[in-house]
C-alpha cells in the first residue's frame, strides 16, 4: 500500500495536501533542471550546471559499466530479476543541504535526516519510477551519489522484490515496512557492503584503517541490522569489509547466494548464511589486518 502511495506521489506529482501547498512549491519548480544522460539514467536538479551534469553523467555511467563487468558476462548487463520494471533511476539534486531538509520530506514524503535516500518504489508495477534524492556538497559535489546509484543497480540486478521484501529491519518512510520484521540474517551487510565496495573501486582509506580494529567476526557482520544496531560504522563500513572480503575471496559462496537473491528465496538464503556460520571468521581477521591502505 505504502509503496503505491509513493509510487503515485513520485510518478505523477498530483497536488500536495493543501497545508503543504501553502508553503511548498513544487517538485518541478524546485528542481527545474533536467538532463538524460541515457537510457537508465535521468537528473533533475535544483542548480547543476551543464558541466556538473555531464561529470554526473560521466561518473555513474562508469560505475554502470563497473557493476556489469562485475556482475554480467562478456561486460554485457546481468538480466533484470523478475517483474523489475525499473528500467531507469532518476536522480532529484538539491542544490544544498538546506534545501533538501527544506523540500524533499514534502516532495518525496522520505525523512530528511540521512545524507539521501534512493527510493525503489514498486518495481514490479509497470510505469513505476525508481527516484534518487540527495544534495550538492559545498564544494558542488553531490552527497553519496555513486553509492545510492549502487542500491539501485543491487535492486533491478540482484535482489528480487521492492525494499521491504529484502531481508533488513527498518521500518523508515516512506516504505514503512510491516512490523514485526523477519528474523536475521539480513542482507543489510550485503547491500549497504557491495555499495560502498563498488562506488570506492580504488579502495577505501578510512575502513581500511578500521580493519585494523578487533570489533566484530565475519559471521557477526552477517546479522547486522538497520535499527538493531544503529551504527553507521558497522553497517557501512564493516559491510563495506565483509563484502569485499567475499567478493574476493570466496565469490562462488556470493554466486550461490545471488541465486536465491534474485529469485526472492530468502529463506535459502538464510539457510545458506547459516550455513557458513563460523567458518571464515578466521581467514577474514587475518585478510582485514593485512589490508594495505
Ligand atoms: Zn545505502
């Protein structure tokens, strides 16, 4: 329910409730700006300039083109999952942060204390459009862009089913996801992980630092969840780390579990998580301490 609410909110911007209205001025008036950079990938922006775009462009069609080397074959793009009808994201950039607090909890019904949300709506209803929110930096850069365009590539490629049917424990707008949550483990380590490893394809300083650091297991970091543990190290950087560490050293245990992901077995892919238990605790201490920055 909730994610058709947004699905018609975002898609077709019919008018705000009349208190919003009276002080908020609209989705198009705001973010007037907008660009195609191809087939998947649309701006609209508060105060991009051409250059800006086209380094946006540039930069996101890289990591496309990353995402299906790494996923894909031959670099050709992986197929879709199922019922994933969204072919394109579009990116909303306000022109600050105080812009974005301003507007997009009015313009996209989301909360506006987080650095940007990408909001899959419903992919498996025909015309649905999968929206990026996030703002310039001071220095004109947009906050958390390679990372969010990340969630959406993981969405249309490897997981099935909207944001609620993946296995995590936040119950945020505009989702809203349906308490009691499941029970864990969840994908969270995997999907904030393979965004954070893919958008820093030349390694990632500041987590490698942390590595050095005795804080959680492998198989600890499996369990990881949004509002359970609400530690933005842990989700971010330590799924940053677990999913580098099985992407690169143990990639058939990630294929075997890409093929419940796409399909929306979730529970095998519990039961596999399980599965692996405790095995690679030691082999990933020992892999993280001798990370090199
Ligand atoms: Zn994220």
């Amino acid at each position: 329910m909730i994610a058709l609410l947004f699905l018609s909110l975002s898609a077709f911007n019919p008018p705000l409730p009349d208190s919003a209205q009276a002080n908020t001025a609209s989705t198009e008036q705001i973010l007037p700006h907008v660009r195609q950079c191809s087939p998947s990938l649309s701006l609209r922006s508060q105060a991009l300039n051409s250059e800006q775009e086209n380094a946006i462009c540039s930069q996101l069609g890289q990591i496309e083109a990353h995402f299906f080397k790494v996923f894909g074959q031959s670099n050709q793009a992986p197929n879709p999952v199922a019922h994933d009808h969204n072919q394109s994201l579009r990116a909303n950039i306000y022109k600050d942060k105080q812009s974005f607090m301003h507007y997009a909890g009015e313009h996209f019904h989301m909360p506006t204390n987080n650095g940007g949300m990408y909001l899959e709506g419903a992919p498996d209803q025909a015309g649905n459009q999968a929206e990026f929110i996030a703002y310039q930096r001071d220095n004109g850069e947009v906050h958390n862009l390679g990372h969010e365009y990340l969630h959406y590539l993981d969405g249309r490629y490897n997981l099935y089913g909207d944001f609620c049917a993946n296995l995590h424990d936040s119950h945020a707008p505009p989702e809203n996801c349906p308490r009691p949550e499941p029970e864990p483990p969840y994908l969270v380590w995997w999907t904030e992980g393979i965004a954070e490893y893919l958008s820093h394809p030349n390694g990632h300083p500041a987590t490698q630092n942390l590595a050095q650091q005795n804080t959680y297991r492998l198989s600890e970091l499996f369990y990881t969840g949004y509002e359970k543990n609400n530690d933005s190290t842990r989700i971010y950087s330590w799924g940053y780390l677990a999913t580098r560490f099985m992407m690169e050293k143990h990639r058939d245990a990630i294929e075997q579990m890409l093929v419940f992901t796409r399909v929306g077995d979730y529970p095998r892919y519990q039961a596999l998580v399980r599965s692996w238990d405790k095995k690679w605790d030691v082999e990933f201490e020992l892999w993280r301490v001798s990370l090199s920055l």
